[in-house]
C-alpha cells in the first residue's frame, strides 16, 4: 500500500528556503515512524494521531500527525531524539508510546512505536507539593516539611477512597546515575519490570469500603504532616483542617523534634490517619520516623489491588511481594494495580530517567525544584469543565501534558 507521509521540517538556517540550498543539508536526517497499537486494538489505528519527537540535548521539540495507516515521518537535524505518541480516541480510552532513545547522528532511520492501552482515570493526583517554601526572612533557607498531595475526582459519579494505596516509587529522585528497575532494549525502548518497586511504605485509606466518598469534582488533600505550618512559615500551608487525611503513625512514623508538633493538628480526626499497610524501611534508632518523598522530582502512585485479591496477605509475604536491591528492601506492586501515576522530573539537568510504565504516565512534568512554595498542579480542561458542571482536569496519561508548574500551592488561597 502506498502511504502519504506528514513531513516536520526543521529548517537549521531561517535564510534559506530550501534543503538545496541549506549548507548544513549534510546533517538532516529522515526519521520513518510507525505506530504499532496492543493486541486486538489494530482497527482503533486512524489518522492525526499526534508524535511528537524531542531533542534529548536542547528544548526542540517537533510534532506531526499520522496517516490513516499511522505512520509519519520527521526530517530533522542528526542528533539524539526522544519520542512519544499519544492517542485518545475517545473519552475513555488511552493509547501512549515512547521511544527514549533514537540516534540519528549516524544516519536515517525508521522506528516502530509499541503503545500501551490504558484508561482514563476516575481519581486523579491533581497537586503534588514537595518542593518547599522560602523561611521567614532574614533566614534564607527554605523549609520542606509541609508536603501534601491533592487528589481529584474526576468523574461524574461519586467515589470512594476507602482501600486505596498510595506510595512513590524508586529511585527517590529523578536525577540517578541509573535505574535499576528499567533497561533499554535494542530499539531505544524502556523496558520495565512487571511491577513498580516502592521503597519504605506504602498508606493506605482507611474504611470499610463506603465510609470517606469523594463527590464529582470533589477533591481529597494528603498532608505529610498534619499541623499548620503558617504558625512558624508564613511562606507556608495550613494542613491542619477537617476533612484532611495525614501519613501519621504513632507506631512507625511518630515524628521528631524537627516537626512544629510531635502530632497530627487538633483539626486532624484520628479516622483520618492513613494506615501503613507495608513498611520496609527501617524505624527508630537508624531508621526514618517520618514519611518523606523527594524535594524535587518523586514518582506518586496511586493503585488499588483487584476485587478479591488479599492484599494485606500478599504484602505480609516477603517472598512474593518484595525485592532487595543493595542493602534496600522494596515492595513489588503490580503496575495493572495503579489507578493514576505522575512523575516529577528535576529540569535543572538532562540526566532524568523515567521510573513510570508508559500506560501510568508516558511522560514527566519538568519542575524547577526551587523552594519557593511551587507546586505540580495538573491542567482544567475548560470545555469538559463547562459539559459537566464540574472542574474536570486533564487526563492523558502523560504528565508531560497534562501539568505545569504552579508558582504558589493551591492551599493557600483557603
């Protein structure tokens, strides 16, 4: 079959007005691409399907769309490219692809693009707060003890956030010298294992399975530590409010003597705790007493295990539900588990590597790990927002897309 192709042409010289008479016509390249969709999704292939092709050492990033047989082609300096598609047929259904590594400073090339099925999500993380605030002055350090996580329902039906889990997965930060848990295959393609690994702890919400709902458009605040920081911080958040869920345990996660109070606000009901239903860590003497996340780029999860499935047996089995890297114990959590995920990325470098599966998150919002009270706060859609009456937030299973970063947290405008 013959096929027509969309072209992305980077012209290297705004004087010249065609590749005959650019002088740098010996460094462009051709890049063929071809969308493969999963097993029993080949008749969802159509055209306009958005790829997007980025420059792993600089901020170009080109974008075309597929023929009808989804392939495109790029023509574009040589260099180290990264790709990625995305395809979101219809309200529900999710299809996200990437090729982390494609050379074309040897030559041209042509790529397949595997894409992973997914859906969009009902709770979404909507805000995650990690980075830190700006202390009082004259004091010019910065205070990064008042974390918090917002989630979102994003559907039109009332929820439940009884049973669910929350957790971050390793490496801590984005920034490593290599990731474990991934690899990269002949193609340039991540290679995951079939399961996230979780250091030290994985929370869970409290309930028997109907007892904290969240309404549509309703949302559901995760603070690390529940007081209110604004009492020593002014730059900072109030986290000690009714209705907030706090990672506080008396047993393992106690606090210390750096925190404004050794427990949880008075706001703070005791319903409200979430329970550690797994920890690997070590506690006490040596060992954390506090739950922390990474300043700058952590990878949050949110995953519930299916109907039936005894999870707090599995967890309680070492042999099946955790793995030892170095001297660190890790919990195993199915990635068909995760309900939504977002990735935060250090911007400050080049040397990210992802730590989420492309049907969780195809992509890493880029924060600037400043201390000054920003946040990674996911995008309204407006029109969606309009239909349903509700804030509806945008949900493509690449937070490359679908977050910025907020220059002051939501909380406090309270």
């Amino acid at each position: 079959m013959k096929r027509g192709f969309l072209y992305a042409l980077l012209f290297v010289s705004a004087a010249c007005t065609s590749f005959e008479q650019n002088p740098y016509r010996d460094v462009v390249r051709t890049l063929s691409v071809q969308l493969v969709y999963p097993e029993g999704y080949a008749d969802r292939m159509r055209a306009g399907v958005a790829v997007t092709l980025a420059d792993r050492n600089t901020s170009n990033s080109y974008e075309a769309r597929t023929d009808a047989a989804g392939a495109v082609r790029f023509e574009v300096a040589a260099g180290h490219y990264r790709l990625a598609a995305f395809d979101k047929p219809d309200a529900v259904t999710i299809f996200n692809g990437t090729v982390e590594q494609v050379d074309l400073m040897a030559g041209d090339a042509a790529v397949e693009v595997p894409l992973e099925y997914s859906e969009a999500g009902s709770i979404l993380i909507k805000e995650i707060y990690s980075g830190g605030c700006p202390m009082n002055p004259p004091a010019t350090d910065s205070y990064t003890n008042d974390k918090y996580v917002i989630l979102h329902n994003n559907s039109s039906r009332r929820r439940f956030l009884d049973g669910l889990c929350f957790a971050t997965v390793a490496p801590y930060n984005s920034k490593v010298q290599s990731n474990p848990w991934t690899s990269i295959d002949a193609s340039g393609n991540i290679v995951f294992r079939d399961y996230a690994a979780v250091p030290d702890a994985i929370w869970q919400f409290p309930g028997s399975g109907e007892e904290f709902p969240i309404e549509p458009g309703g949302d559901a605040v995760i603070a690390f530590w529940g007081v209110d920081h604004t009492q020593e911080y002014s730059f900072s958040v109030d986290l000690n409010r009714e209705g907030y869920f706090v990672l506080y345990d008396q047993l393992l996660y106690p606090g210390s003597t750096r925190w404004p109070t050794p427990v949880p606000g008075d706001r703070i009901e005791e319903r409200f705790r979430m329970r550690v239903v797994k920890k690997t860590g070590r506690s006490g003497e040596g060992g954390a007493n506090t739950y922390v996340i990474s300043n700058n780029s952590p990878a949050v999860i949110l995953f519930r295990a299916p109907d039936g499935f005894d999870l707090e047996a599995y967890l309680a089995d070492d042999m099946a539900s955790t793995i030892l890297s170095g001297n660190i114990v890790y919990s195993k959590v199915p990635w068909e588990w995760v309900v939504d995920g977002a990735e935060v990325s250090d911007n400050t470098g080049s040397s990210n590597h992802k730590r989420l599966r492309a049907d969780v998150d195809a992509g890493a919002v880029a924060f600037s790990g400043m201390p000054q009270g920003h946040t990674v706060h996911r995008r309204l859609d407006e029109e969606a927002t309009r239909q349903a009456g509700f804030e509806v937030y945008q949900d493509t299973n690449n937070s490359s897309n679908d977050f910025y970063e907020r220059a002051t947290q939501s909380l406090r405008e309270l």
